[in-house]
C-alpha cells in the first residue's frame, strides 16, 4: 500500500485507509453465501480466513464489519471522513 501511495501525487489530499475486517464465522458465512450464489469458488473460504491475520499489520482504520450491511459500513466510513 505505502509504494502505491508513494506513486501519487497527493498534495492538499488527506487520505484515510480503512481496513473491512470480519469475524472468521462472520467471514465464512458470507463467502459461502457468496458460493452457492455462484460468484465465488470453495477454496475462497481457506484462503480468505488465512488473509485475515495479514489486516491487523496494516496500518488503516480497522472497521469490524461482522454484523454490518454494505450500506452501513459505508455509512460508518463516511461518518470518520
């Protein structure tokens, strides 16, 4: 992430980063929603759950979406801005 924002020009900008974290149950759930919809594969679930660990590093706003809507997330985030 830093060497992307390393490449812009970001003058007069203030940039706020937000990680979307989840509970594994809450993770799980809707990738399998996600799969029987059919716009995922099975092995998404492994490897997202293996991801997780990887947000806590970043150096972003965390935003615990497990009970969350889209809409409300964006609404969360909108309200930090």
């Amino acid at each position: 992430m830093d060497t992307i924002l390393s490449r812009l020009n970001l003058t007069g900008t203030d940039v706020k980063l937000f990680s979307l974290i989840a509970s594994n149950e809450a993770l799980r759930q809707r990738l399998e929603a996600d799969i029987a919809a059919g716009v995922r594969e099975p092995e998404v679930i492994e490897r997202s759950l293996r991801y997780q660990g990887c947000y806590a590093a970043q150096n972003t706003e965390k935003l615990d979406v497990s009970a969350l809507t889209a809409e409300q997330a964006a609404a969360v985030i909108c309200g930090r801005l």
